[in-house]
C-alpha cells in the first residue's frame, strides 16, 4: 500500500508540479499558447487556503484527489488478488483484452460527463464543486484539486473493474489517465513550446472554456457528449452568446 501512495503521489508531483513549474516557475513560454491572457493567480487571494492558488491546489490534490485514488486502487488491487473481481487474461482473450483500453476511456468520458453534470446542479455546486471553479486561471495543479466528495465522485470511473471482466492493467490504465489527463487538461496552455517548436501537446481548450463560461463542456473532448446534448461550447462568439442565453434561462 505504501508503494502505491509514493508511486501515484510522485507521478502527480513530476507530472503537475513539472508542469507548473515550467508554466507558471520558470515561465518557459510566457503567453505563448496560452489560452487566458490574464496571470495566474500568484499574489496572495484570500480565496485559497494559504492565501495562494498554486499552494491551495497542491494541498487539495494531494490530500484529497491523489490520495482518495490510491485508497481506490488499494481496493482494487487486493480485490484482484482475492478473487473478488472477474480478472481477464491476454491469452484467454487478446482481442477484449486490448480493446477494454478504448472501451474504458470511453467509459471514463461519459462518466466524467454524467457526475461533472451532477456536480453542477446548484446545492451540489455550491457545497462541493465550488472548490475546483474558484481556479478561473488554471494551472496543472486544479485539475486533482477538489471538494472530497467531489474527488470520490469523479475517481469512482475506475470502478467499472468490478462489472467488467478486466486485468489490473487496465484498472492502472485508468488510474494514470484520470491523473495526467487532469494535469494536462488544466494546464491553462495548448502545448510545450521549447526550443522554438511544439514539444508536447496538451490541448486543454474545451476544459478551460468551461472554467471560463461555466454552463458548457461537463465531459471532454474525447466523445462528444456535449454536443449530443447541446451543452458544447467551440470557443465562438456565437456559442459564448448561446451559452449566457441557457445560463439565463435556467436563472429564471
Ligand atoms: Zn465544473
Ligand atoms: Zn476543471
């Protein structure tokens, strides 16, 4: 259990905190795809613990997002090990077995939808979900910082594994995607510029329209769900009108 606490704390750690300090420490790139042309938050705000958003962001992430994920996989792992959960073998089942990757981050996708939709309504938001928008600016560290019942909420995709004959790969596939795809997806940036070319593509647009206009893109940008069900917001002016006019609406 204690190699899975300082494996996925040091994974959050390198990949966030690399992240941030590339961003928002060094300040690698400037502005340089940077979807807000505003600062990050790094002078004292009475609205985050500490007083700083980064600070704020990294107690959160570690003591709830990280931590709640390593309690899960615990879970799983020794479910897998005691027979509780219907394991998967590549060669009883190559083709399932590969295809349970995709599967799964589909999966993720609309779960993330569904719960991050839940979180929205008015109570729910205010109590819980209030704590992940109070990081307007994003940076690598808001992704995994959240309200506990939101971290539960929001990790509980991974599990799936106890309905869907899976291997522990595929439990651990989810457990990495759903913190670095945090990270990345929050990173306030469009990609890593070093060396006057495009190191690493982060592409974080449609999460970031959503901490900006708030009502639009509860899901990702892997399955159209927001399209589907008309919350999507492409970053147009149009949308941007569309979007105030739902918010509007639900108001009254
Ligand atoms: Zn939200
Ligand atoms: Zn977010």
């Amino acid at each position: 259990m204690g190699w899975v606490f300082i494996c996925n704390w040091l994974l959050l750690l390198i990949v966030a905190g690399g992240l941030h300090h590339w961003f928002y420490g060094v300040d690698g790139q400037g502005k340089l795809l940077k979807y807000d042309p505003r600062p990050y938050f790094k002078r004292k705000n009475a609205l985050f613990k500490f007083g700083y958003q980064a600070w704020d962001n990294v107690y959160y992430s570690m003591i709830f997002g990280a931590t709640f994920l390593c309690v899960l996989e615990c879970f799983l792992r020794w479910s897998y090990a005691g027979g509780l959960i219907n394991s998967l073998s590549f060669s009883a089942h190559p083709v399932w077995f590969i295809a349970l990757f995709p599967v799964f981050a589909l999966w993720q996708s609309f779960h993330f939808y569904v719960v991050h939709l839940a979180l929205h309504q008015p109570a729910i938001y205010k109590h819980v979900h209030a704590v992940h928008h109070r990081n307007v600016n994003t940076g690598p560290w808001s992704g995994m910082s959240m309200h506990p019942i939101e971290a539960f909420g929001y990790l509980s995709a991974i599990l799936i594994v106890l309905v869907l004959p899976s291997h522990p790969v595929h439990m651990l596939f989810l457990v990495y995607w759903l913190i670095l795809g945090a990270a990345s997806s929050h990173s306030g940036y469009e990609a890593i510029w070093a060396r006057d070319r495009l190191a690493l593509l982060l592409g974080a647009f449609f999460h970031q329209l959503h901490h900006r206009y708030y009502k639009c893109n509860y899901g990702n940008a892997e399955m159209p769900w927001d399209k589907w069900f008309g919350t999507y917001h492409d970053g147009s002016q149009d949308a941007t009108k569309h979007t105030r006019d739902r918010k509007r609406e639900m108001l009254r």
